[in-house]
C-alpha cells in the first residue's frame, strides 16, 4: 500500500480579491482586506482650512470618519455625488476613512499573473497611489490602488480623523 506524500508547504492560491468601483469614468480596485464596509453617501460636516480632496468627517453608528474625494487626489475632473454614490470605508493600520466613489461594480478575483506593475505609461498622476493595474474583460484597465500610499499622501495624512 502507497502512502500519497504530502507537498511541504501548502499550495497558495496566487490572485487577490478587490473591490471594483467606478470614479469619474474609471474602474478601480481596493483590495477586499482594506474595506470595512460600503454605505450610502452619508450627510458630511465640512471643515474648513483643509485640502480640496477632504470633503470634510461624517458620523457612523457614533464613529467619525474623514471622507476623502480621491477625484481631487488624482487630478480628475470633480463631478457632483450622484444618487448612486457610495462611500467605502477603509481600514489600514488602526485608520479608518471613507472615499467617495460613483459606483461599486463588485468584487472580483484576479490573478497575481495579470496584474501588471505601474509603468511610465500610466497617467503620473495615478502611479504613486497605484499597487498596479489590470486589464479586465468587462470594465477594461482597471487600476488598482495602494491603501497606504493615499494614506501617507501629505495632502490627506494631516487630515484623517
């Protein structure tokens, strides 16, 4: 009788899952482990003396939370929220913010083998807050960002509450 050898180290499973979402005509991807939660676009407090792309702080279930328009970021034409705005609220490192996006699209899986690493023809202005970009059948060159970069972005960092 053959005994089935077990591999040393298990197998992982090489794609990542994000979160797919629609700004100003453009896909993006969040990585599903940055995203608390999705909510509707909540009544927000300005604040004033701060960077354009805080839009100002909202109250969840007792909770105050900085909400960021990454269209302001990543130098993109400023459209008014809509009826189907959304707001995703993100967690890294013990901070917890919300972005306003148009759209959420859904979450998908991706291969690690289609995501391509930010080069020189990606618009500069997405690169620094970009972990990479992929081609997707439905929602075409999806870029997806990097939580800590727009976190550690002088324009927003000051500001988080």
């Amino acid at each position: 009788m053959k005994k089935e050898v077990q591999p040393a180290m298990p197998i992982l499973d090489e794609s990542f899952r994000y979160t797919i979402t629609s700004i100003s005509g453009h896909s993006f991807g969040i990585e599903v482990k940055n995203v608390r939660e999705v909510i509707p676009f909540p009544k927000v407090t300005k604040i004033p003396n701060v960077h354009p792309s805080t839009l100002g702080v909202f109250n969840l279930r007792g909770q105050i939370f900085s909400l960021i328009d990454l269209r302001v970021l990543l130098h993109m034409e400023k459209e008014s929220s809509g009826p189907e705005s959304m707001v995703i609220i993100l967690a890294y490192d013990k901070l917890n913010f919300g972005i306003q996006v148009d759209k959420v699209l859904g979450i998908h899986r991706v291969d690690a083998a289609k995501i391509q690493l930010p080069t020189r023809d990606q618009a500069i202005q997405y690169v620094q807050y970009m972990a990479g970009f992929y081609r997707d059948e439905t929602y075409g060159l999806v870029y997806l960002l990097d939580v800590p970069a727009i976190i550690d972005a002088p324009e927003i960092r000051q500001y988080l509450y």
